[in-house]
C-alpha cells in the first residue's frame, strides 16, 4: 500500500515530465468519458515539456534517474586518498529532481 501511495505522489510531482495531464480532468459525471487538456495533447504530440526537455513514460524517466550515481575514487599517485565524485545529472535529471525536491550532495 506504501509502494503504491509512493508511486502515486511521485507521478503526480513529475507529470511535466511524463505522459500526464497536469490539469484536472473537468466532467459533470464519472462515467464520462475522459478528454484531456489542450496542454496534454501539445505535450503528447510534441513529445517535449514546455521548457523543451524530453518527455518520457514513467518508468523511462525512472530508468534515467537510475543512472545517477557516487563513486569513490582512489588515485594511485597519491596512495590511499581517494575522494567521492558524482555523475553529472543531465538537464532532464536535474528537472526531475528539482520537481521531487531532491538536492544532490557531495560530501561523502
């Protein structure tokens, strides 16, 4: 039930991103059938957000994340020091970690 409320909150935080209408669907029932917005439809056949970036599935956009990465780094030189480095996050990481309110840090 957690995996599922989490899923959720985080669809709903990077609908920019994705293949979702960010707006509310307006019906006067339930059982009507479901129209997206103008803004959707733009989105979807664009396939670009309105700041130009790649729009992907969820699970694309998951995948992507995944990619991000801290690695130690020795260096042969100096011995036994060695320092944290993190991958650089591209432009479309680093909107979905601003839109889920996540900061990177360094520091190991």
């Amino acid at each position: 039930m957690l995996a599922y409320y989490v899923e959720r909150h985080m669809r709903e935080l990077l609908a920019p991103l994705i293949f979702a209408d960010e707006e509310k669907p307006q019906r006067k029932s339930p059982v009507d059938p479901a129209r997206f917005s103008s803004s959707a439809r733009k989105k979807a056949a664009s396939k670009q957000t309105t700041e130009g970036l790649p729009v992907q599935d969820f699970r694309g956009l998951l995948q992507s994340l995944s990619s991000l990465a801290k690695q130690q780094v020795r260096t042969k030189i100096t011995g036994s020091n060695s320092f944290s480095m993190l991958t650089t996050p591209t432009p479309l990481q680093n909107k979905a970690l601003e839109l889920l309110g996540v900061a990177l840090k360094s520091k190991a």
